[in-house]
C-alpha cells in the first residue's frame, strides 16, 4: 500500500489550514414523495424539495453551518453521527438529551468546527424520524488520505420500509400480541435506490483502478453486509478512525456503523460481478431472505456476461461470497491511542421483555428509557450543585453521572436473541474484549495496548463486549442502540460527563432556548421542570413483568 511520506503531510497540512473555508447549508427540512424501493410512491423527510438529502462535503479546519428549518407538522432536530461535538454539546442534536427539538415553522443553526476526518453521517435524532428519509453521508476529508486511491464511492445503505415510522413504533409498542409488528421484509437501498432493478444500483470499475468505497449503513433496523463476487476488501475505515488494512471477502455494517473499503480493480474487462448489500436475516427472526440473491452490479462492460449468485431454494444462494462475522477487534488504529484504565465500571444487561404496561420494551439493566420533560443538558446547566444528583435528570433517561476526565467501562451482556449495534455520542469506545456470555469478562485476557475505536459496536445475540473511553467531553451524551426502534422501545441511557465543567464552559443558544418555549418545554428546572429536587410523579416504571 502506498503511503506519502510525513513531510508532505506537514507541507500539506499548512495549505490546508489556508484553504479553510465556511460550508453553509441552508436547509428547509419538509416532505416529498418519491419511490425508492421502484413499486410503492410514499411520503418521505426530504430537503428543500429534494429526496434524498443532498451527500454533505468538508475538509478538516472548515466551519459547518446548517441553518435548519422546519416546514414538517412536527419536531424535527439534526445529530452529526460520530462527530464529537467538543464544546457545541447543543448542537449534537439528540431531543430530550441536547435540545428540545425544532418547533414546526422554527429553526436552529447548527454550527461546528470540523476537526475529525472520516465517513460520518447526519441525520434527525428525534424519535424513529431519519427512517423516513431524513439522513445524508457527511464526509470529511483530512488534509493527506493515509492511502492512496484513484476514485471514490459513496454508498449508502439502508433496510427501506413501505411504511411511516410512526406506524412501526405505534406497532412494536402495541399493548396487544395480536397487534404487534411482525417481521417483515424491507428492501434494501443503496443510495436512496433499489428494489428489483439491480441496475439502478450499478457501479462502474475501470480495470486497474483503485476505489475507496465508503459504506454506511443508516438503517433503522437489521444488519447489512456487503461483499463483491471475486473481489477482496481492504478495509481501511471504521467510523471515522483509520485503520491498517483488514482484508476480508466481506463485511457487515450494523445500524448507524461505516467503513471504508479499497477495493482494486481487475485487469480485464471480461466479466461483470454481483455485489451484495443483503439485509441480514440472523437481525430479523422469521424473515426470508431478500427476493433477489444479489443487490447490484459491478460493471466493467456493457454486455460482459455477469458473475452472479443464484438462488438454490429456501434461504439459500449459490455464491463465491463467504460470510463470516467482521470482526473489529483486531484491527489496528493508525493513530494510536492507549486504552483508558477503568475507575468505574458499568455492567449494563441488554433485555427484551414483555412489562407491566403489555408492552414489549428493551432495557438496559431493565430501566425502560424515556425522555425527560426538560432536555438533560438545560436541567445540568439550571440545577447547580443538584446536578451531581442523577435523579434530577428523571429516573427514565437512566442518568450516569461521570467525574471529569475519568476512565470508564462499559460492560455490555446482551441477552437477547438479537444482536444489537451500540452507539455512543460525544466519544469514540475502544474496543477491548467481545465474547460469548458463557466466558467471564473478570478472566478476560488484558486489553490490547492501542485498541481500535469506533462510535457503534455490534454485540452479537448472548454476547458480551467490554468498551472503555475518557470522560473528555463535559456534557450530555447519549449510548443507545442504532437499531432506531429499538431506541424507542427504550434501550438507551445518558452520560452526564462532568456537570460542574458543563455549567462553567457552556453559554446555550438563544435559538434553542427559543424553541423548547414554542414546543411549551421549561427552560429550567429538573426532568420534571420544577426546582431542586421536587421530583414527584417521575415516573419509574413499567417493569419487566416476571417470566418474560
Ligand atoms: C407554519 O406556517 C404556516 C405558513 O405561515 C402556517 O400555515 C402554519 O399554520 C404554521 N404552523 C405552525 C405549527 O405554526
Ligand atoms: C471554531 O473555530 C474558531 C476559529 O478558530 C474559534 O473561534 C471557535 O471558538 C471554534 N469553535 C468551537 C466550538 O470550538
Ligand atoms: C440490467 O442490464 C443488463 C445489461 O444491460 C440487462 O441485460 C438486464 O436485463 C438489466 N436488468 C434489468 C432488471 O433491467
Ligand atoms: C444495517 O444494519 C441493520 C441493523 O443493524 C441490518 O439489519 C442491515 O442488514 C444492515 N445493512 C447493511 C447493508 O449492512
Ligand atoms: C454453484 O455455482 C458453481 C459455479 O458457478 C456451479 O459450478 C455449481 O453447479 C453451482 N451449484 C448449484 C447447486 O447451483
Ligand atoms: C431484569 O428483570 C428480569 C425479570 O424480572 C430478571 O430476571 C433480571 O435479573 C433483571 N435484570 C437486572 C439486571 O436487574
Ligand atoms: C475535547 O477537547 C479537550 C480540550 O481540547 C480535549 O482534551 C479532549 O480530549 C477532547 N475530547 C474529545 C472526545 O474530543
Ligand atoms: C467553575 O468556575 C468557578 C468560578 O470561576 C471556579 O471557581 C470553579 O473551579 C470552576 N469549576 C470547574 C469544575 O471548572
Ligand atoms: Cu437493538
């Protein structure tokens, strides 16, 4: 692999900051139709009159603004997924934990220093609503690309539903058996497009060429893996932070999790290939597999014949392709960071379960979240001292308050049947041990010295993964799981990273102030938007009900 020697980095790096420039968006959030999936015209979140979302560029040192407004008849908000948002907590866009939302016919100004190169993405952080439509790729791209390549794909992938968010959550939390959402089968998009026309979805490869194709999965549900028949992957990305390479036939991209991939080019123009970004059915019990064993085509020529897949029965399909878990453990940051320590440990038990209100609910530690009334970040910033109180944040948004700069653990034991992708914001998590539940992490063998990091990891059905970062950030972070549903159905908690340095070093914006008053949100208080400690009626519960 090509690399540029270091003194052109630095001779770059200066041209660079000379180059910084403002990349102003001026963005109406509102609706329109279109037919993604090629059979059914449905309503989707759009911007200014387009569907999708236009692919959003920067270079590191550039300014971001996205003056966002809000022609929808509800909330709507923008979270910049993966980027840390050091100093501009209210602008990480999380409603209930950062802001209260964007009023319908409000606005807000996003605003950021660009300082982290990557694949990142943006999309609404309120309820299930970027499933709707209302998420892009943000790509950032640093003054020197560690390797070298000649051209670049952005493909974005996506598990697309024939049906508004509303109605799938309404579904999922229906307080009868009979009512609840079945599985169903979505159809896989690739940049907005797709169905039953692979060649909507083709990409063209020039032979010898060297591409970095950048992935992204932006589902709201279920696990997404991609692989080219006959080509290798050298993965070099994952979620912002490069890597050394990792070659693998394929790779699997949970909910809100990117990568990017090198990918050579043959010699010859003598065949055309499949390629497959195939919903993953291990995520989706009792859901068949996609209708066509392939997504879409790798074209050299024309009329070369295709090297492609075919279906030999239930479930199965006649390929070149290998799937074998991705697994991210070993791979190796370019950029080396030590693991933190750990000065506190966070066990937390991922469960689904039926609870006391007939509802299915997902949990961590059994604590269904919910949002607060007053947004986490104005409570931290209105209560004082009171603020190193987890209650005042309300018992449901699972409050865990962190002491500056501490090193912390989180231990995830997921119980389910499913596997689920979690995300953190505000940090990286360094990857430190992933496993089979049965193994005890307390035998677990020492980190790696330079563990890779990544802002969502996958932790497979009766798993465990052990994550760790530094309280570094002051603020109000959220770690919930990608799978947007099942974030609804409450499997998220709240870091509360260091309140004292939060009151002293944060000035909110007028802006947001302004738009939790037009939603009739206090812009002071506790979770409950009354003084100090005066929580009464917070609700606790509904609890898992025994035997589910
Ligand atoms: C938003 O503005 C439009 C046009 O001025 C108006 O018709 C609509 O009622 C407003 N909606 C809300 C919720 O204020
Ligand atoms: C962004 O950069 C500008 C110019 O360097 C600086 O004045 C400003 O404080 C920075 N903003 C944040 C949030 O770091
Ligand atoms: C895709 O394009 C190829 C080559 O042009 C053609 O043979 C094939 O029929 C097309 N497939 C569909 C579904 O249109
Ligand atoms: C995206 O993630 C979801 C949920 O984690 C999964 O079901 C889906 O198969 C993934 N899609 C791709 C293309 O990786
Ligand atoms: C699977 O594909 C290979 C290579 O294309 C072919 O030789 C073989 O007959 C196929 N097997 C089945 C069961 O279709
Ligand atoms: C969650 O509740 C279930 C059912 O009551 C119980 O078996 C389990 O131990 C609880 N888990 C935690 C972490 O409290
Ligand atoms: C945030 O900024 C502070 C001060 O520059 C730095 O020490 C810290 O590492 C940063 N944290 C993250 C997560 O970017
Ligand atoms: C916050 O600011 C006050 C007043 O300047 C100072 O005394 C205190 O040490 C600061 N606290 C933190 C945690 O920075
Ligand atoms: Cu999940």
């Amino acid at each position: 692999m090509l690399r540029l020697a270091c003194y052109c980095c630095v001779a770059l790096s200066v041209m660079l900051l000379a180059a910084a420039k403002p990349v102003v968006l001026d963005w109406d959030i509102m609706y329109t139709s279109a037919k993604p999936d090629g059979k059914n015209e449905r309503r989707v979140i759009g911007v200014n009159g387009q569907w999708p979302p236009p692919v959003v560029y920067v270079d590191v040192g550039d300014t971001l603004t996205i003056n966002a407004n809000n022609k929808l008849d509800e909330p709507t908000s923008l979270h910049t997924h993966g980027l840390f948002q050091n100093g501009t907590n209210y602008y990480d866009g999380a409603v209930g934990a950062t802001e209260c939302g964007i009023p319908p016919n409000g606005s807000y100004t996003y605003r950021m220093n660009i300082t982290q190169s990557g694949t990142f993405w943006i999309h609404s952080h309120y309820l299930a609503q970027y499933v709707d439509g209302l998420r892009t790729p943000l790509i950032s791209r640093p003054a020197v690309e560690h390797y070298k390549y000649d051209e670049e794909v952005v493909l974005m992938l996506e598990a697309w539903y024939n049906r508004n968010s509303h109605d799938i959550n309404d579904q999922l939390l229906s307080t009868s058996e009979a009512t609840r959402l079945k599985p169903f089968l979505p159809t896989t998009l690739v940049n907005s497009r797709g169905g039953p026309d692979v060649n909507a979805t083709k990409l063209s490869f020039t032979p010898g060429k060297k591409y970095r194709l950048r992935l992204l999965n932006v589902s709201g549900t279920g696990m997404i893996r991609f692989g080219i028949e006959n080509h290798m992957l050298d993965v070099i990305e994952l979620d912002g932070v490069d890597s050394e390479i990792k070659t693998v036939p394929s790779i699997q991209l949970s909910a809100g999790q990117r990568a990017s991939v090198l990918v050579t080019a043959k010699n010859n123009v003598d065949y055309n290939y499949a390629y497959h970004a195939d919903i993953y059915t291990d995520m989706q019990a009792g859901v068949e597999r996609a209708e066509l064993p392939y997504t879409g085509v790798v074209e050299y020529a024309p009329h070369a014949p295709l090297i492609a897949p075919t279906a030999i029965g239930h479930n199965k399909i006649n390929t070149t392709m290998t799937w074998d878990f991705f697994d991210d453990i070993d791979m190796v940051p370019i950029e080396k960071l030590p693991a933190p320590g750990v000065n506190k440990w966070l066990p937390v038990e991922v469960r689904t379960a039926i609870y006391d209100d007939r509802k299915e609910h997902m949990a961590f530690n059994n604590r269904t979240y919910a949002p607060p009334l007053v947004p986490s970040l104005i409570t931290a910033l209105t209560s004082g001292y009171q603020g190193w109180y987890p209650d005042v944040y309300g018992y449901k948004t699972y409050p865990v308050i962190l002491d500056h700069l501490e090193d912390v653990e989180v231990a995830i034991f997921n119980t389910d049947t499913n596997s689920h992708p979690f995300h953190i914001h505000g940090h990286n998590f360094f990857i430190i041990v992933r496993g089979t539940i049965d193994k005890n992490p307390k035998n677990r063998k020492e980190a790696v010295q330079f563990p890779m990091r990544r802002d969502t990891i996958t932790v497979p059905a009766q798993s465990y993964a052990l994550v760790r970062f530094k309280a570094d950030n002051p603020g109000i972070w959220m770690m919930h799981c990608h799978m947007q549903f099942h974030n609804e159905q409450g499997l998220a908690l709240t870091f509360i990273e260091a309140p004292f340095q939060i009151i002293n070093d944060t000035k909110l914006p007028d802006q947001l102030l302004k738009n939790c008053a037009a939603l009739g949100i206090p812009t002071s208080g506790n979770a409950m938007g009354r003084k100090g400690l005066d929580l009464a009626n917070d609700p606790h519960g509904p609890y898992p009900l025994a035997g589910f």
